[in-house]
C-alpha cells in the first residue's frame, strides 16, 4: 500500500540555501500538525533574491551533502541508513529518509520557500502476533549482500539514481513500552530490486526467545508500505 504521511508538532527538517554561505544546514521546526505545514527559522546573509532550496527529513546536525545543486532537477546527495537502525513500536520512523526541492525568495529580510517532499524509502511493517514479550530487536537478511546501506538519490524525484553500499543484513534494536501481544514495528529499507531473492526475518523477545521466518523478495518500490504477517508463536 502506499504511504499516507503526516506532519507532527516537533518535527524538524534540514534545509540548504544553495550558494549562500552559512545556511548549508538549517534546522527548521514545526508546530502545526498536518499533511502540508509551515516551518520556520532563521537565515543569515541573505536579505534579497531567489534561490533553490533543498529540504531533508529527519534534521541531522551534520550537513547532508549537495551534489550538482546549481541544477535543481537533477541535483543529488548521498544517504546512508543506519545500520542498526532504532525503533519504538508506536513511533516515528525515524530513518523514514524525505528529500525535496524548491524555491525562496527573500525580500526585505523575510524569506518564504516552498518544497514538496517526498518519500525515498520503502517500509517494511512486521505485524506481530502472539507475540511471547516485549520486542527487543529484528534481523532483515539474505545469504547475499542485497541491502543497500547507502543510495544516491535525485532530489527533485526521491528516486534512487545509484544504490553503493550493499549488506546482507539490516539490523534494528527495538524500544518496546507495549503489553499486547499483537504489535506493529516498522523496519525502513532503501527501495530495491529482490524478487528473486529470499529473504529472512528474524525477531528477538525478550528472555532471548527468538524465531526466524522465510519470505519471497519482491520489488521494493519508495513510498510504499510492505505487510509481513509474523506470528510469534
């Protein structure tokens, strides 16, 4: 299924001001839930004038990286998953990487931009039945290295141009505050091409309980959610 996204107050976003010194990563904040929001800080050396804008999600105090960005359509930068990656079930996902370009224009100080995001990762949703604990991590794998870890992507598109880096685990420990037995945890994955692959989930409880299943791979497409039925048994 596709992803249906929205904003929540406290989420912050990195923007660079293409060729404007100083403003390689502004951390932008909102408080307005919702599909489409404001976000809003403060830029520094530039009062007059139009120029690209390029936004990332999450922020991150290092700078992401612009590539080409003179030309906005096929402008890129290099991502890198975490790996491992954390997760709370119930939370964001955090790795959910969104990339967008757009346009600012500055006048008397005031600077309004607008960008339209969008998603670059695939989400693998793990619905957990049964389960016989609290989860503590969960193991993505195959006895080949598959997984990108690190994806050139355009960010006009969120397409990834180049995948580099390939592993054939994805790992991700696992923050659990629930009590049912039947639960979500959200794994993010750079879109790739495993339909002929075989692909193993692996789940770890607490008490060191752990079970392991098998899954066809598929073309995993961004902006789009995967459902695997897993029953804790």
């Amino acid at each position: 299924s596709r992803m249906y996204f929205s904003w929540r107050d406290g989420d912050a976003i990195s923007v660079v001001v293409n060729g404007v010194a100083g403003n390689g990563n502004c951390r932008l904040i909102t408080s307005t839930a919702g599909k489409s929001v404001p976000f809003n800080a403060k830029v520094i050396g530039w009062t007059e004038g139009i120029k690209t804008v390029y936004a990332f999600y999450p922020y991150n105090s290092t700078s992401y990286t612009v590539t080409g960005g003179d030309t906005p359509t096929t402008a890129t930068t290099l991502l890198t998953l975490p790996n491992p990656q954390t997760y709370t079930v119930g939370g964001a996902i955090s790795n959910s990487f969104m990339v967008g370009a757009g346009a600012a224009t500055a006048t008397n100080k005031t600077v309004n931009a607008l960008a339209s995001m969008k998603q670059v990762m695939s989400i693998v949703n793990l619905n957990i039945t049964k389960a016989p604990g609290k989860v503590k991590g969960v193991k993505l794998s195959c006895t080949e290295a598959v997984f990108p870890t690190t994806a050139t992507v355009t960010l006009s598109t969120a397409e990834v141009s180049a995948s580099g880096t390939l592993a054939n685990e994805l790992s991700m420990t696992v923050t659990d505050n629930t009590t049912e037995a039947t639960k979500v945890v959200s794994f993010a994955m750079f879109p790739a091409d495993l339909s002929a692959k075989k692909i193993h989930i692996e789940i770890t409880f607490e008490g060191d309980k752990s079970k392991i299943i098998e899954k066809d791979g598929t073309k995993f497409l961004r902006n789009m959610h995967y459902m695997m039925e897993f029953d804790g048994t």
